[in-house]
C-alpha cells in the first residue's frame, strides 16, 4: 500500500484517485480551492481526504496532475516541504494544436521540476501516455516510467502495479522528454491512424 497526494481536482486527478483507492493505497487530494478539495474527497470516500497547496503533502508519493505550466512553479512554491518524496509529474507540455512539444530541445518538464525540487526530492514521469477517460475503463494498460533513482521508480511501480496496471520503465529522466514525445504522438494517432481517443500505447512483448 502506498500514500498518495494529488495535486490537481481535474479529469486525471480524479481518476488517478479513484483507482489508488480501489487499490488500497491511501488518498490525499489537494486543490488550492479549499471547498473543492473537501467536496472532491467526499465524492471519492473510502477514507480520501483533503489537503490544501502549499501544506506539507501527506503522501510518499506526491502526484501533479497540473497543467504543464503550473508544475514547475508549484514545485518551487512548495520548497522544502517536498523534501523526501517522490514526485511524479503526469503532464503532456503539448502546443495549442497538440503537433508538438512547448519545452525547449533537450529537456521535458519533469527534467524541470526536478531542477526547481529540493535535492531529497525523487522525480518520476509516469502516466502521460495514458488517457484520462481509458484509465477509468479499469482495461489492462502499460504505464511508462522514467527517473534516475531506482527506489523512487520501484515504489511508483509498485503504486501503479496496486492498480493493475503495467509499470514499463524506459530509463533514466532523460527519457522523460520522449515520454512526453509520446504524448504528442498519442495525439497524432487519435486524430489519424486510430481515429479516436479510446485506444492506449503499450508493449506486446514477443513469447
Ligand atoms: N486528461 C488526460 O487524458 C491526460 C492524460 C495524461 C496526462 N494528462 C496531464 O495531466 C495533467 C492534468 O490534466 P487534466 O486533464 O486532469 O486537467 P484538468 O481537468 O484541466 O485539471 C487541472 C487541475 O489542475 C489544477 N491546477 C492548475 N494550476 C494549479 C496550481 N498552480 N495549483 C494547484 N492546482 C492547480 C486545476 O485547479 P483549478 O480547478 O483550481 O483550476 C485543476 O484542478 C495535465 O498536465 C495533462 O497534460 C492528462
């Protein structure tokens, strides 16, 4: 079982807090809307509570459902009541027509939340490649990771593996820009090739 703070009320929040608790994992959701927060949690149940940015989160597992922009700044706002946790950063740093990525060559956001983080603070990219609405169709699903320490890795794993999902870790953090790529080619699928949103990118590994 692990502690989860969620930072963000929106579509991944909820979901990714919906099923944490389906899978016994305890849930914190944090919103900088108070009452939203509170009402967000009560919704949810099982024992879900609320939190308000800025607070030291509860969780071990802190997860930024924020839009792109909005990571690196509340990471920063945050400080030192980061310290010692495992950060997972969701976002897809998409343009205005999804054809591309808004962060400079070379990096991702995640690669700058864990510049603005303090030094004890463990970034993982996870669950960019995974839509919102197929996340709550409880389908099997791989969920790609990336990070440079192997023990804040192990436990998002073991977080997504509560869930039933796949943990497919592609590497170091400097994987996290094309996870983030992947993203953008998810989009290019569901406007193309699938031709729809409901579909998700895994790994068929040969028998
Ligand atoms: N939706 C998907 O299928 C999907 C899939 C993979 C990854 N993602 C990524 O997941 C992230 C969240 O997506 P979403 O679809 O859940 O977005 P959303 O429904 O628009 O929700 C975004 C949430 O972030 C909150 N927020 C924004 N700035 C904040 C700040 N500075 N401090 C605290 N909370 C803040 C908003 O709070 P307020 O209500 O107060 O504005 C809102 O609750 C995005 O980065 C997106 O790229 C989404």
């Amino acid at each position: 079982m692990s502690s989860i703070s969620i930072i963000g009320l929106g579509q991944m929040a909820r979901v990714l807090a919906d099923r944490a608790l389906d899978g016994g994992n305890t849930v914190e959701v944090i919103g900088r809307d108070a009452a939203k927060a509170a009402e967000v949690a009560g919704a949810l149940g099982r024992g879900a509570t609320a939190g308000t940015v800025g607070a030291a989160p509860a969780g071990d597992i802190v997860i930024l459902a924020v839009p792109h922009g909005s990571a690196v700044p509340l990471v920063g706002q945050y400080g030192d009541a980061l310290a010692g946790k495992v950060v997972v950063d969701i976002t897809n740093p998409f343009n205005s027509s999804a054809t591309g990525v808004v962060t400079p060559d070379g990096t991702s956001v995640a690669r700058e939340v864990a510049k603005a983080a303090p030094a004890s603070v463990h970034v993982v990219k996870a669950f960019n490649t995974v839509f919102g609405h197929v996340l709550a169709q409880r389908r099997p699903l791989d969920v790609f990771i990336a990070g440079d320490d192997a023990r804040a890795k192990a436990s998002t794993s073991a977080f997504i593996e509560s869930i039933g999902l796949r943990a497919m870790d592609t590497g170091g953090l400097e994987m996290a820009q094309w996870l983030e790529g992947a993203g953008v080619l998810m989009m290019g699928l569901g406007r193309q090739g699938v031709g729809n949103y409901d579909f998700s990118l895994g790994v068929s590994i040969a028998a």
